[in-house]
C-alpha cells in the first residue's frame, strides 16, 4: 500500500508538544512533603516539598535500576529510593549510597535530572526544554487574579485528545448555548450571537478577546439566582498563554474566573486541570455545588472534543472552516504553528505578532 509520506510528516507536526516554555502541570495545593508522581508527555516526573516548602521537581526513575523514586521517602531536601535507599538532592545529585562501603565515591552518573519549577497561581509551573533561564519565556502574567474574598473548588477530568484540541474548547466562545445547554447555556440555545466581540489584544506569547454575548437568563433555581431575570448581557473576556494556559473572566451580576491547565500526558491525552474563583455564594458549603458545576461542564465539553478529528488542531490553518467567534483559536494556530516553525526556539515571538485578524464581522 502507498504511503503518504507528507501526510505523515503533517500528522507528526501537529502531535507535537511546544518545546523550551513553562507548563502549568499540578494544583500547588496536592503537593506535599510526600513524593507525588505526575506525568508530562509520557515522562513521569516526582514532585516534593524540601524542608523550606519549595517544590522540587525530579526524573521519577532511579538511575541504579530504574525504580520509581515517587515510591521513595522525603528526607530532609531529600528524596531516598525505595528499592536500595540511594538518596538524591534537590538538584538530582546523589548523595548517598547505603551499600558502598564508607569511603567509595559515588559516581558522578548516579544523579537523576532535575526540572526547573516556580509556583504560581496556585499551579506547579515545570520548564519543558533546554533554554537557560535568562533566555526563558516568563510564566503569563496574568491580568485581575482574584483576591482572597473570592472562594475557589479545584476540578480535574482526562481527555483523550492532543492537548491542543481540548485547550481550544474554553476560548471557543460560541460553543456554550449548544455543548453547555444542561448547565449555564440553558437559557437560549437559538440566539449564540454575539452583541458585540472586542478586538484582538496580543499578550506575551499569548491573545485575548473580549466578547459581549446576548442570553436569555438560564433556566433553573440556582441559574436564576447568579443570573439576571430578563434576558441580558454576559461579558467573557477570555486569553490564552502558550503553551497550555486558559484565563477566563465572566462578568454578570457577579465576577467569575476560570484558570484552566491543559496537561499533555502524551499526544493523545490531556488532563485538565481548572480553578474556578467565584465571588458570589462564597460559604464553603457551596463548594460541593460548584465542583459538581464545574465536572459536569468539563464532562460536557469532553463528548464534543473526543469526537473531534483529527485529535490534534490541524497544522494548516486552511484545512478547517472558520466563523464568527473564531478569531480566538485562529490566533491560538497561528502562534501554536509559529513556535512549531521556529523549531521551539523562544526568539522573541512575543513581538513578531503573526498578521492574524480571525473572521470578522
Ligand atoms: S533502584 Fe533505586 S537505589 Fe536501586
Ligand atoms: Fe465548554
């Protein structure tokens, strides 16, 4: 059989995971002074406290014989192997091999690779690539972060798609009325029109748009509380960051935020992982309601995304139709497809602004 060999090479393009940025990949809150396994990419990574709080990110694989040192014990700023106690520092070095006799040196291969991590925005950020860090992307700077009156419920859901698909699904700003008509985009499924949709604003390494959208008020008990009684005006201002960072503000009668980690476990799995701020019913006991919100509007974004092909966004723009409502995720192709080009190299792309302007009306 005849194999297209472009084809091929378009499909590996577009698989890829952007290389040489930062990656929001674990809730600051589920790491602990106990190892914890996460995976980026295939790659299982273990992720601790020191004694001082700071994270400290490894290679979950011993280099004696390869057990998982996630199964290991912390030790001071240290993590021991749980197979035959060899201890890493922070910086991977190791340190200590309890079998070898006192005054044998340990050899300089026994270390295990060490991550660069930073914390912010209650996210564990691990740099993915080689650059050295004067030449890194900086970790987004994100615009309004909600102060400690707004409460907070932390959701996570794997979808089986490339992360560049699933990461597309929060900027889509037309998709709420038809794939959330069960939960907030009950009130009106025929009139997802836009009143108004703002420019398009560059960020480092990232865009935003804002969008003035026309609903009828949602139907339901707790809806009708949140939402206006007549039909009214929601504002979304919603941006993307490379390399797989959504930051969403909804304004109606209250203020909410949505900070959504699109975590690539390989190229055809994506955990997502969403802090929802909200500055209305802010009693803990609402929690439960909001984390429950917040599955099920994430369940119902996955039906659709699984069922998209192909899994990954394609890597020509031409290749799928585009509308009102769209000039998000155009944006989001074309800076994707720019670092692609540029073989991951962080250039100051920031500043050469791809000449996009999406659909408009
Ligand atoms: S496998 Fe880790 S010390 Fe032997
Ligand atoms: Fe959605």
């Amino acid at each position: 059989m005849a194999i297209d060999l472009r084809l091929q090479l378009t499909t590996n393009l577009e698989f890829k995971m952007l290389n040489n940025f930062w990656y929001a990949c674990e809730f600051s809150h589920a790491v602990t002074h106990q190892p914890k396994q996460i995976v980026l990419w295939q790659q299982t990574i273990v992720l601790y406290r020191n004694t001082t709080g700071q994270v400290v990110a490894l290679k979950d694989r011993c280099p004696h014989r390869g057990a998982a040192l996630s199964l290991g014990k912390v030790e001071g700023d240290c993590l021991r192997c749980p197979y035959h106690g060899w201890k890493f520092q922070s910086d991977g070095t190791c340190n200590e091999i309890p079998a070898n006799p006192p005054g044998v040196a340990i050899h300089p291969q026994a270390g295990v690779q060490s991550y660069p991590v930073e914390e912010k925005y209650g996210f564990i950020w691990l740099f993915w690539g080689d650059l050295p860090p004067d030449e890194r992307p900086s970790i987004p700077s994100l615009p309004e972060f909600p102060d400690s009156s707004y409460r907070a419920v932390t959701v996570e859901l794997e979808f089986q798609a490339h992360y560049s698909r699933v990461l597309e699904s929060p900027i889509d700003t037309v998709h709420s009325t038809f794939v959330h008509v069960n939960t907030f985009g009950s009130g009106d499924s025929n009139n997802p029109q836009f009143l108004n949709q703002g420019k398009l604003v560059w960020k480092d390494w990232g865009a935003s748009l804002i969008s003035i959208l026309q609903e009828a008020p949602p139907k339901g008990m707790y809806w009708r509380y949140i939402g206006n009684k007549k039909r009214s005006e929601i504002k979304l201002d919603c941006s993307f960051y490379l390399p797989n960072l959504v930051w969403d503000k909804v304004e109606f009668k209250f203020k909410s935020f949505s900070c959504i980690a699109h975590v690539p476990l390989n190229e055809r799995t994506t955990l997502v992982k969403l802090i929802c701020f909200r500055n209305f019913l802010t009693h803990p006991w609402f929690d439960r309601l909001f984390h429950k919100l917040s599955l099920q509007v994430l369940q119902e974004d996955r039906l659709v995304v699984e069922s998209q092909h192909p899994q990954a966004v394609p890597d020509d723009i031409n290749a799928e139709l585009h509308a009102a409502g769209d000039a998000l995720s155009i944006a989001y192709r074309q800076l994707r497809q720019k670092c692609l080009a540029l073989e991951y190299k962080s250039e100051a792309i920031a500043t050469q602004i791809p000449d996009v302007a999406g659909y408009r009306n």
